[in-house]
C-alpha cells in the first residue's frame, strides 16, 4: 500500500535531492518543487498529505505558501525549514498553522522523526474529526426514523429537556435506541460543545465503576501505579450518560447520590473534594420499581433520576414504522459497502413488519447489514431478510442463505466461507468494512483468508 504523498518546495536543487532521498528511502512518495507557484499549482490537485518548504525563496517566501496552501488545503500538514537567525519566521509560521519548524542543518533522522511526527497528528486530527461526525450522525434526528407507538412521546420529551439541566431517566428494552435519545439530549442542549461521555455499569465490578467514574490516585490500590482521570472529570461541562445503571451496586449508589445532590465527589484514595459540573443521563432495561423493593435500587437515587422520564417504546409497538427504518439502514449500509440496492421490496417490508423484534430496532440494522452485506441486487428482497428472522421459513438467528429447513445440512465452516468470500467481494476487498460488517477482528479475518487461499479457495 502507497504511504502519505509528501511535497518538498526549496530553490535549492541539493536540498530538494537529498530531502526526496531521505524520505523515498522511509517508503513515501515524496514529489518536489522549486517555486512556490508551481507547488501551489500541484496542491490544488489534491492528494498530498505533507508540504516541507523553505523560509527563505525568491518570488514567494515560506509564509506566504504556508498562507496560500492553507487555503486550499486546510488539513495539510505543514512543516517549514529555517535558517539559522531565522527562527524568529518560523516561530510566525507555527502561530499560522505550520506543525514545527527544523533549522538547518539538520540529520536525517531527525527530518524522518518530524515528518512521522507531523503525519500522525494529521491523522489523529482527522480520526478525531471522522468522530465528531459520527457522534452527531448518532443523534441526528435523521437516525430517529418514525413517530408510531410512543416514539412521538420521546421526541416531546427530548425537545423539553434538552435544554433544561434536568437529570434524565430513558427506560426501554435493550436496542430500542436510548444511547440515541441520550445523545439527541445532550447535543440538543446548552452543553452540545462539550464532551459526552459514556459508561456502561454492568460492564464493570463495583470496584473498577467506581474508579471509572470518579478516578484514583497513585497507590490508591493495589495496581494503581499511575493517577487515573475518572469519566466525571471527563465529562465536565458536558454530559454524563451511565447506561445500564441497575446493574450498579447499592454501595456505589450511594456515592452517585452525592454526586447528584451536593455535585462534587472524590477520587479513589483522596480526601480532596472536587467539582462536577457535569448533566447525568441515566438508562435501564430493567424494572427499577421491582429492584428497589428488592432492596437491589435505592430509592432517594431512583427519584433523583427520576426528574425526567422518557420511555422508549419496542419496536414490535412501532410496526408502521419498520418499513422506513429498513429503508434507512438500507441506504446507510449500501453507502458504506458501495453496493447497488435502492429500496427495500414489498415482499421483504411485509415480512420485517410481521416479525415481533426482541432485539428491536438493534436487531433490524443487523438483519439488514447481513442481507446487504450477503447479496446484490436493486431492491432487498424477502428471501434476503428471512434467513435473519427467527421462526421465519427456512430462517433462524443468523442463518445464512440456503441454510434453510428445507434443504440440505450444511458445516457452518461452509456457511461461514460463504459469508465471508461475499462479504469481501461485495466489499472489494477492504478488510476493515468486512471485519467490521461480519462483527470479527481483521486479524480473524486475515487468518481465515490465507486458510482458504491454502486451500485453493478463490476469493
């Protein structure tokens, strides 16, 4: 695989060879220029990761290019040679969006380490952008597809709270989207710029919650080598979503209260009291009513919580909705695999509609990623969707095609081949959308694909 495209720009032919032989060595693509003009020419034609330019040219200095390239290619990673006596410039050029700066003369290494350096937190920009945008895709009122069966319920109790500082209780069967309503609450509040921060309680002992949450000190315990920043302290300014919180101790109840009532807390192994200005979004799937009378849920907590409750209804109670959340995971999942489908069949919405969704709508984006991931076509069809129904005809969880009743009894290893081999070539080979899409590592993928090339498999 090519790595990052770099462009040098120095009037200095020596400078540009041994800049393009240092860097071609370290596997780069390395492209170089004489004048500022002409590299700015080559920039607008996209493509390149790293510009390395000289301070000091004729015609065009290095902050004006630093200027120009900025306007075309506001992500570029910038990184500016100076002169002894220069520094002063180069020092100018970083407050103007240049990574760093390397006064000459200079070592091999220690250009290769800059570049590196620079290109990772290029990368690192980009990765934390690419979240952002998923964050909000998350919430977005475009990801709350329908209005049947209480959903329109949700979506005034959303509207009224998010902009309160309320504390919020979103109850509902697991994958009916409470995490979605709990972003749409903080992203539709005064706190959207800050963080939101999540943990999930039942994926933690009482004692790693506790440090999650609040944070420790140095030898607070035994373990605890370095000091540790709890997710309140994360979350500060922002908001607080602590999903699953039955599942949280009664001892840890307690100190969660405090935190609610007094908005301070403290660190694992410190007396030192600090501030939480931080909005708390609880969820359950539990019956909250039945734990605090089984003494397993306080009940001071649970009205604590309780300020704002939103029910988040099943899906089998939104059926008229299921036609157009089908269509939308359709559309999403098509864009993320560049397949062909336009819509879903008459056939494939009657038979999603007439199935009951335990898992909910969590459950419908996987019947629909597996169908989009297994077949081709323009519409999804019903023969698509039913092998991932249970109960349905020839279908049972996760069943492949062909895995019907009907036919003949088939090694899962085979089923799985299969899965796997379409997947890649609907995908075109990208093994992190594959991995990703058929919910295994990409070293599992890998070490399956090299067993079937072995065996003479074509992929």
């Amino acid at each position: 695989m090519a790595r990052e495209l770099i462009m040098v720009l120095d009037d200095q032919e020596l400078m540009r060879d041994s800049l393009r032989e240092v860097l071609s060595r370290s596997g780069y693509r390395v492209r170089a220029f004489a004048a500022g003009a002409e590299a700015l020419k080559a920039l607008a034609g996209g493509g390149y990761d790293l510009l390395i330019t000289d301070m000091k040219m004729p015609n065009m200095d290095g902050l004006t290019v630093l200027a120009e390239a900025r306007k075309i290619a506001p992500a570029l990673a910038v990184v500016v040679i100076t002169a002894f006596g220069t520094v002063e410039t180069a020092v100018e050029a970083m407050r103007r969006g240049a990574f760093d700066y390397i006064q000459k003369p200079f070592k091999p290494e220690e250009i290769e380490l800059l570049v590196e350096r620079a290109l990772e937190r290029r990368r690192l920009l980009a990765e934390n952008e690419y979240l952002r945008a998923e964050v909000r895709r998350e919430w977005s009122p475009e990801e709350m597809v329908g209005r049947e069966g209480g959903l329109a319920a949700v979506w005034a109790g959303i509207s009224k709270v998010a902009r309160t500082p309320a504390t919020v209780l979103i109850r509902g069967e697991t994958g009916t989207g409470k995490e979605l309503v709990a972003r749409a609450i903080h992203y539709g509040s005064d706190r959207a710029a800050r963080p939101f921060v999540r943990v999930n309680c039942a994926a933690l002992s009482a004692g790693l919650l506790e440090s999650e949450l609040f944070g420790h000190e140095k030898g607070a315990f035994t373990g605890a080598q370095t000091e540790r920043v709890g997710r309140f302290e994360l979350a500060e300014g922002g908001s607080l979503l602590l999903d699953e919180i039955s599942e949280m101790s009664v001892d840890l109840q307690g100190k969660l209260l405090r935190v609610l009532q007094e908005r301070e807390y403290e660190r694992v192994g410190s007396s030192e009291p600090r501030q939480a200005d931080v909005r708390v979004i609880a969820t359950t799937n539990r019956d909250l009513e039945r734990h605090m009378n089984e003494g397993k849920f306080r009940q001071d907590l649970f009205f604590r919580l309780n300020v704002v409750p939103i029910n988040v209804p099943p899906l089998r109670e939104r059926r008229g909705d299921i036609p157009a959340l089908a269509e939308h995971f359709l559309r999403r999942f098509s864009r993320e695999m560049g397949s062909q489908f336009q819509g879903v069949h008459s056939g494939a919405a009657e038979a999603l509609s007439a199935y009951d969704w335990p898992g909910n709508v969590r459950e419908l984006a996987n019947v629909i990623e597996r169908a989009a991931v297994l077949h081709s076509g323009s519409e999804l069809l019903r023969e698509h969707v039913e092998p991932g129904l249970r109960g349905a005809p020839g279908g049972s969880p996760g069943a492949a095609p062909g895995a019907g009743a009907s036919g003949p009894v088939r090694s899962l290893d085979d089923l799985e081949r299969e899965a796997i081999i379409a997947a890649c070539r609907r995908m075109g080979g990208e093994r992190r959308k594959v991995a990703e899409a058929l919910g295994i590592s990409e070293r599992t993928l890998r070490e399956k694909l090299r067993k079937y090339r072995e065996e003479g498999v074509a992929l």
